[in-house]
C-alpha cells in the first residue's frame, strides 16, 4: 500500500473498523449476481430476477435514508445493530420461498422487506470525516481509499457469488451473503471508539429535507443515471456470458469492471485536486459516458469474452473519480447535522438507478440478442453527462452550502461572497463535532 495510504490506518481503531466493514460490503456486492444466478435456475426468467431485484433496491431507496437519519440522531451502533437482526429474518424467509416453490409475489415481498440494511460504506466514510475533520486532504484520500475498496469488493463478490451458485448450489451465493454481511455489521457496530459522536441539537431544532439543496438534486438525478448504468451493465454482462454458454465467467467480467474502478480510485486518491469539485465532477461523468461506449462496441460486434472484457476493464476507470468526486460534493453541500441522511439520499439515487436499471436489462436481454443490453448503460451515461451539465451552476460549493436551519440561499451569488461564505463556514466546522457523509 502507498505511503499516502498507509498514513489513513495510524489512528487506533481504523484497522479495526475497515476490516470489518469490508465483511459487510462484500456480502452487498455477492448478492446481485447470486440473486440473479438463483432465480434465474430455480424459476427460469431473467425478466423475474431483474424485477425481483429491482423491488428489493426500491425499497432500499426508501429505507436507506430513514436509516442515515436514525444514525444522525442516535448513532451508528444503536441503530445498525437491530437493523441487521431485523433483516436476517426476510433474507432467510426469501431462500426459504424459493427453495419450496412459493408464488412470485412472496420472492417480492420477502427481497423488498429487507429493506433497513446498514450502510457500511456510508457509516465508514462517516468515521473517516471525524477521525480527519480539519484535514481536507486526508478526507479526499479516505474517500478515494473507501471508494477503491467499494470497488474491491465488487471484484470478490461477483466472482465468490458466481462460483458458489454453479459450483456448490444456485442458493449457496446468497446464503454466504447473508452470514457475512450480518457478522460484518455487527463487528463493525462494535468498534466503538471510532464512532463519530452525536451532533447536539437545540431544544426544537428542525431540519428539512436534503433535497431542498439545488446542487444536492442535480447529484441525485445525476447518481440515479449512474445507478442504471451499473444495474444494466451487470444484468447485461451475465445473461451476455450465458448466451455464450460461459455463464461462470460473468463473475470475471464483471470484477474487470470493479478493477478498472479500483485502480482509478487509487491513483485518483494519490492526485492532489487542482480545480473546484464541480469541475472535476462534469469531467468524471464526461470521461465515464465516452468510455462505456467501449463495451457497447465490443458487445454488438460480437468481439467474444476476452475482448469484452478488456473494454469493460476500461469503462470501469471513468467510475471511480466520478463517484469519490461526487461524494465530496454532498459532504460540501451539506450541514454536518444532516450529512448521513443527506448521504443516504444521494445513495438511494444510485439504488433507485440499479433498480431501473436491472429490470430494463432483464426485459431487453429476453427479447433482443446478447449485445443489444449495453445499449442500455452507455444511453445512461449520457443522461448523465446532460444532467450535470444542465445543473453545473448549482455544483459551486459556497453559497448554498452548510444551510443549519432548512432556509437555503436562492442564488448562488457573486464569486467574492462565496469565498467569504466558505471561509465562514470553516471556521464554524472547526469549533463543532462532525457527523460524517457516507455514499
């Protein structure tokens, strides 16, 4: 690891806290391909996995940012720790309908029940922002760190799912998925020296929502694009591998695309931030919308698996610096009070994104030949480039940041004030306790 990194683990208990969060995110990453592989053998019909799917990350969507405000008001661990006991009983109750041969509603009940599962990532970056609070630097390399491990995990867990599926049974993916995201929660709830402390509130202090922020909803519509990306392209790529007969190697390609992430997010964390965060984030997204047009090159001209996944690799890169980019941007945006919910919001973005995403593949891979699903990601790549670009303005962070009481500024003001406001606002973080942003 580079020095620059090494230096993130000299605090005592961040060891401990990343380890086990990596238990956590590793089980997220198995279960969209375990849950597609099983369905897809025990009932037959891609369409059925991506809805079933796509059920389960909506109601995600809705419980994620429930959740990130429980933790703002009463801390991580008295909240991850009966939300993880609550979800173990819904997950068993899906594997168990599936292995008796329920109706298809019970498997859209039972996915979309399990719906109050911990954010790990969010909670990690979270103790990252307190633990590195007057460092903004450090901030950007956790972030960059937190992201290559999201990517990390996304490489291991596909691959871990896939095999588990075809070579042990269709249900031994999720199942896996399962034990290890409980015991990571629950260690990780545990580490609780490194647990931000609670913000302190006013007697009758409220808040409104996050997303009466502007530049907080062009990130959202923005991560919602990116969300059907990642949905469709990992639908996509596996029912692309079984089309060939090579279904086990849907897991590889799809941890050359958390690869190609992974590395990005590294060297990216490395780099010191030159221009604006606004400015880095419209890069991003451009360079992501260009590079996924490898895939869909490599997929229609029926270029063959080895070829795939080297464009796939290559997509992969464009993701990282847009997504640590766009996460410094919700944390810059945001009060501190409110950074968790704020983060949840941006991630249920994402989610709602995987969602759509998935059960667009899930049709299109049924009624079209094996290459015409990546028409699907790249199409969102570009919505996503004209999002961002429609809602530049609202990306300068200054003016409508770090609003305390819910009255938000109507413009974004002239270029001195937002200056003075920054500063101002610094100085007011310095002398108050931090709740940190997780994705």
């Amino acid at each position: 690891m580079p020095a620059s990194y090494r230096r993130l683990f000299a605090r005592p208990g961040a060891t401990a806290f990343t380890l086990a969060g990596l238990l956590g995110r590793l089980s997220m990453s198995m279960t969209g391909v375990s849950l597609v592989v099983l369905l897809a053998e025990r009932r037959g019909s891609y369409a059925l996995a991506g809805t079933v799917a796509a059920a389960g990350l909506a109601a995600g969507a809705v419980g994620m940012p429930l959740i990130g405000r429980l933790v703002d008001r009463y801390g991580q661990a008295r909240v991850s720790v009966p939300a993880t006991l609550y979800n173990a009983l819904p997950f068993t109750g899906l594997l168990l309908c599936v292995r008796s041969g329920a109706p298809d509603w019970t498997l859209y009940a039972c996915w979309a029940a399990c719906a109050a599962t911990p954010n790990l990532g969010g909670m990690a970056r979270a103790r990252w922002a307190h633990l590195h609070r007057d460092d903004p630097a450090a901030r950007h390399l956790a972030n960059s760190f937190e992201q290559s491990l999201d990517e990390l995990c996304f490489m291991a867990g596909p691959v871990l799912g896939m095999v588990l599926c075809t070579t042990v049974a269709p249900e031994a993916g999720m199942l896996v998925a399962g034990v290890l995201g409980s015991c990571g929660a629950l260690l990780f709830a545990a580490q609780r020296r490194t647990e931000p402390p609670l913000a302190e509130r006013s007697a009758g202090e409220r808040y409104g929502s996050p997303l009466r922020v502007p530049g907080l909803r062009v990130l959202v519509l923005t991560f919602l694009a990116t969300g059907v990306i990642f949905g469709s392209l990992e639908l996509t790529t596996v029912a692309y591998a079984d089309a060939l007969g090579l279904r086990p190697a849907a897991g590889g390609l799809l941890a050359l695309v958390a690869g190609g992430s992974c590395a990005a997010g590294l060297v990216f964390g490395m780099l010191r931030p030159r221009r604006a965060p606004g400015v880095r984030f419209l890069w991003g997204v451009a360079a992501m919308a260009g590079l996924l047009l490898l895939p869909l090159a490599a997929g229609l001209g029926g270029a063959g698996l080895p070829l795939l996944g080297a464009a796939l690799f290559v997509a992969g890169t464009g993701t990282a610096p847009t997504m640590v980019t766009g996460m410094t941007l919700v944390q810059d945006l945001l009060p501190p009070r409110q950074l968790n919910e704020g983060m949840a919001v941006a991630v249920s973005g994402i989610v709602i994104g995987i969602s759509a995403g998935s059960s667009l593949a899930g049709l299109v891979a049924e009624h079209a030949g094996p290459g015409a699903g990546y028409r699907l990601p790249a199409a969102a790549a570009a919505l996503a480039l004209l999002i961002a670009l429609a809602g530049r303005r609202h990306l300068e962070v200054g003016a409508p940041a770090k609003v305390l009481t819910g009255v938000l500024a109507a413009s974004a003001g002239a270029g001195a004030a937002r200056a003075g406001e920054k500063a101002s606002d610094k100085g007011a973080e310095a002398s108050a306790p931090t709740v940190g942003a997780p994705r």
